[in-house]
C-alpha cells in the first residue's frame, strides 16, 4: 500500500450511513483503492450529528442562498448544522491527497447534486455542501465521483493525480527520478519546477490527460514501484 491518504464518502465502503440506512458498496473502493491507498471514510451527515436512516435533504435556491432543506418535510432547516460541520471538517483534512464523491448527494456530490427551486423543479446542478466546502479549501485536491472509476482512463488518470497530488503538497513526499516520462514535459520536471502548487497541478493534468491507457498504466506501476522502494 501507498503512504497516501485519500477520503472517500463513507457509504461506498458498504456502512448503512444513508438516510435510508442502507449503503452504497462500491467494489472498486472497497477493493483495489483500498489495498493501493490508505482510506479515510467520511459521512458528513452522520458526523454532523443526524441519525441513521433520517429525513431525505435537499439543497433549495433561495434569495439569500442554497439552504439544506428536508425533501419531504419543508419545515426542516439544516443548513447552519450541516454548513458548520463541514467548514470545520475540511480545516483537519490537509493530509488527504485525493476524494472519491458519491454522485447526486446534498453532501457528497460533485457538480451532480440537484438544486431545486422553492417550486421544487431542479433548476441547476452543483456540489454537495461537504464536497463545494472541501474544494473551496483545497481547490487542486483530485476528486472523482465513484461511477467515473469504471472508466479505464479515468480511474488511471484519478491515481496518477493522486500521486502527483502527494509529491506535491507533502514536502517530504519521495521525489520520483528523472525517467518517468519520455518525451519533452516529464512528470519530474513538473514536479521538480519552481511555479506554483496550483500550475503544476494543471501541468500533470495536462500531461496526463494526452496519454493512453498503456502510457498511463505503465506510469502508475513506475510511480508505485518508486514510492514504495522509499
Ligand atoms: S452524506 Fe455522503 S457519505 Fe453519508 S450517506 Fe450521504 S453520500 Fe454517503
């Protein structure tokens, strides 16, 4: 296993977090992220102090802002309890090098979560507030919404991030030596630049983001190999 940490919603390790106390098991978390990466499990609902199962929530434009608002019962307002939460949470997340989001959540969403009107039509979609509060903290953290995994690419591309992610942020990360990448941008003359966190993330992103399946593969195994040799 790699000396990364990567969170994860709680509910793709099979726990019954959900409001309708059951899971959402994902065999690629549980899995392969699991013996590669060090998992760290969040619910932000459950740790926000609500029960197991609860009362459905959904995020409701309103003029003064989105509000966390119950689905089926209106009166229920929990925006300030859950926006607290997570403001605070993500203060304590500076070692997590990556997050795997579960799809369409109020909280755990990315870019997928419904915004209704008062109307309750959708009328746009964003993150969940857990997951809006950890970007706005961490704004070149790799995050991927688990039904993305299934994609080859993706989910090879979702790693290297990650690594890339690690050897960035955390100075005593092993620095990767100089054969990673043929060609004329290498990944550790990236890494090894001087311009700013931010830039060499969008570099590694770039790079990736031209190579196959193949040249992504036998890049991760490199990686791998590296940083467990350290
Ligand atoms: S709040 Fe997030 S982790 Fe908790 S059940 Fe919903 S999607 Fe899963």
């Amino acid at each position: 296993m790699l000396p990364i940490s990567i969170g994860l919603s709680r509910c793709l390790l099979g726990d019954a977090v959900r409001y309708d106390g059951k899971g959402k098991y994902s065999e690629t978390c549980s899995d392969l992220f699991n013996k590669t990466f060090s998992l760290y499990p969040i619910c932000p609902e459950v740790e926000a102090g609500f029960s197991i199962p609860r009362p459905a929530i959904e995020l409701v434009q309103h003029a003064s802002g989105i509000k966390i608002i119950g689905r089926d019962d209106k009166q229920l307002d929990v925006t300030e309890q859950l926006n607290n939460y997570c403001d605070n949470k993500v203060l304590s997340l500076g070692f997590l090098s990556g997050y795997i989001f579960t799809p369409r959540s109020p909280s755990c969403g990315f870019a997928s979560t419904p915004i209704k009107s008062i109307d309750g039509e959708t009328v746009f979609h964003h993150s969940g507030v857990f997951a809006q509060a950890l970007l706005n903290k961490y704004p070149t953290l790799p995050v991927i919404e688990e039904p993305n995994l299934s994609s080859l690419l993706a989910m090879l591309r979702f790693q290297l991030q990650v690594i890339s992610y690690y050897v960035i942020h955390h100075s005593k990360a092993p620095q990767p030596s100089a054969d990673l990448v043929e060609g004329n941008v290498t990944l550790d003359l990236i890494l090894q630049n001087e311009m700013s966190m931010e830039n060499k993330m969008s570099e590694v992103n770039e790079l990736f983001r031209k190579m196959n399946a193949k040249q992504l593969h036998e890049q991760l195994m490199k990686l791998k190999t590296q940083l467990n040799d350290k």
